[in-house]
C-alpha cells in the first residue's frame, strides 16, 4: 500500500451501520476521497441485495461503494479459524483480519493512502477488545496504518497521524458498548438513515451455525449448499441425506429454485404440502424423507399411507411412495445444535 501523502483516497470498510457510516463521514470530511469497501459473503443476514441498500448508503455518505465476492478460501477460514469462534461459529477475529487484507489489496491497487474501520474500542466483546485490535491490525498486514477514526484518541497514533496525514486532534475517543455518543454525531453529521444495532451475520446464530457446522461434515460446502442453510427446516437421514423442507410457500419456491442435478423433490399432491428437496441420498434415506414431508402437510393426521410424489430433478420422472409418519421422527433427524 502506498504512503505517499499526495494520495487523496482512503478505504473504509463499509457494512452501512452506524459506526461505519460515521467513520466514513469522518475521513470524508477530513479532505480524502473515500471508497466505502464492503466484502460479500454468504453469511450476511440481508443476503446479496444489500450491495444496492450500500451503495445507495455510501453516495449519501460522499462516498462510492466497492464490493467484492468471497471465495473458497474464506469458506476454510471459517472452517478452521485460526483464532476460534465466538458463541456460534462466528470466527469474527479471523474474519475480520482477512476483511482487511482484502481492503488493503483493493488499496493498493486504487492508490489509496490507508485503511480504515468503524471499529469501537470496546463495543464488542470478542472482536473489538483491545488485544483482539492489536491481533487483527498484525494479522492483516497493516501494523501501524489501519485508522480506527472512532476510537483513535484511545490508541496509539498511526504512521498517518504522525505524519500529518491524518489530523489527530479531528478524530474520537469513544469506548465501549453505549451507542450515546455516536448517536450524537450521527445527528452532528446529518445521519439519519442508520439501522439499529442488530446481527448482521448468520454466524453469530446458534441455529444457524449448527447447520453449517452439520454441512461442513458432509462436504455440503457448493455455493448451492450453502444458501440452502438459509431456507427450511434441515434433517440429516439415516444414510447421510439431507431432507430440506420448506414452511411456507415462500420458501417452497426458492427450495425449488436451488434445486440441482441429483437432487430429489418430493410432496404430497392433492392437500397443502412443502416441498422437499432430497439431497445425496443413500438407500434409506427416501422413505424418512417422504415421512417427514407428511408431518408438515395437511395430511399428518391421516389414518394410513399417504402418497408422496417423487421427482427427479434431473430428468423431471416421478414416482410415488408410500409413507406414514411415525410421532418423534422430527426429533430424530433434525439438524440442531
């Protein structure tokens, strides 16, 4: 990354709360041309919408939006954290220190001065601790030119402040979990639209977590497996099989929109059903999967067999099978923490 004081861009990662918001008003109205960074991955609560919500965000910021895609290689690091997990499997130590390394790539090859956060010191408890910062700047590469605007007056002064660069005495000292004071300037600012303090990653939900953790172990780790965790209630079958069936209509949709080559769909024709999707079946997993599609249709209370339409996704044959569901087989099979 250049330090050359005749840069006038910085890089900011971007998420569109609160925090970020003010940090990338700050170093806006210290002078730098700022391009609000903000990294996709799979587990964002919002889902990939969001990158126009952002966008539309950091224009009313002064500001222009860049956003860039994960890659298998984050999916290890959240395998396999260096760092660990917090609660769930939220490895926001890790995660973080690689958001940056790609922020200060992005930096690097738009000539940008430095990097910066919204980072509170203190406001979280596993990510934002002071050894936890210390970590982080170290593990992405940016010992001593990664700006925490907000919380700058509590930390050592960066090669930017002491050079000039960056005028210390314009930046903040705000510390801990109480949100008064950015509230204040968000109001200084003219920042109105902010969303209130939320999760804004799956991997901070237990249950949620505990999906991914069950298909980590099974190889389910395709751009397609991995948005399925969003959609269903999950079982895994007895041979391995993973039965996803959806709640409600919504979801029965996008159950049949990530359907793949090899995949089963089945349900119950005739009265309200989901949609099951079947996925890498073995030979004992059919007759579980079209049970539990009987438990949440309309026909769980009925007396006999139910008929359960079979399709194959890959040629679109069907076939019916008879099942009848047994009290408790939810229980069994379901994915849970």
């Amino acid at each position: 990354m250049s330090n050359d004081v005749k840069k006038s861009k910085a890089v900011g990662l971007f998420s569109g709360g609160l925090d970020s918001s003010l940090a990338v008003k700050v170093i806006a109205e210290l002078g730098f041309d700022v391009i609000a960074f903000h990294f996709c991955h799979p587990f964002e609560t919002g889902g990939a919408e969001r990158t126009f919500e952002l966008a539309e965000a950091a224009q009313r910021l002064g500001s222009r939006l860049r956003s860039e895609p994960a890659g298998d290689e984050y999916l290890e690091l959240i395998r396999s954290p260096k760092y660990g997990y917090g609660k769930a499997m939220n490895p926001c130590i890790d995660c973080h220190a690689y958001m940056l390394r790609r922020a200060a790539a992005l930096a690097e090859r738009c000539g940008a001065a430095f990097v910066f956060t919204g980072e509170v010191l203190g406001s979280r408890p596993m990510s934002q601790r002071r050894e936890a910062l210390d970590i982080v700047e170290a593990e992405s590469g940016l010992s001593g030119r990664l700006l925490r605007p907000l919380s700058a007056k509590l930390l050592p002064p960066t090669e930017m402040e002491a050079s000039g660069l960056v005028d210390r005495e314009r930046l903040y000292g705000i510390k801990g979990r109480s949100r008064k004071r950015q509230i204040e300037l968000a109001a200084e600012f003219g920042i109105t639209d902010y969303p209130t303090p939320a999760g804004g990653c799956l991997l901070t939900e237990v249950g949620y977590s505990a999906k991914l953790k069950d298909a980590f172990g099974h190889g389910e780790t395709g751009p397609s497996d991995i948005s399925l965790l969003r959609v269903g209630r999950h079982f895994r079958l007895p041979d391995g099989g993973k039965a996803i069936i959806g709640r409600d209509e919504t979801e029965n949709g996008l159950i049949e929109a990530r359907l793949s080559s090899g995949d089963l769909r089945l349900e119950v024709k005739n009265v309200g059903s989901p949609v099951t999707l079947l996925r890498n079946a073995g030979p004992g997993d059919l007759e579980p999967a079209a049970a539990l599609t009987v438990r949440y249709s309309d026909a769980r209370n009925a007396s006999g067999g139910v008929g359960v339409t079979v399709r194959k996704a890959c040629n679109g044959s069907e076939s019916v099978i008879v099942a009848v569901y047994e009290p408790g087989l939810e229980e069994r099979y379901r994915v849970t923490a």
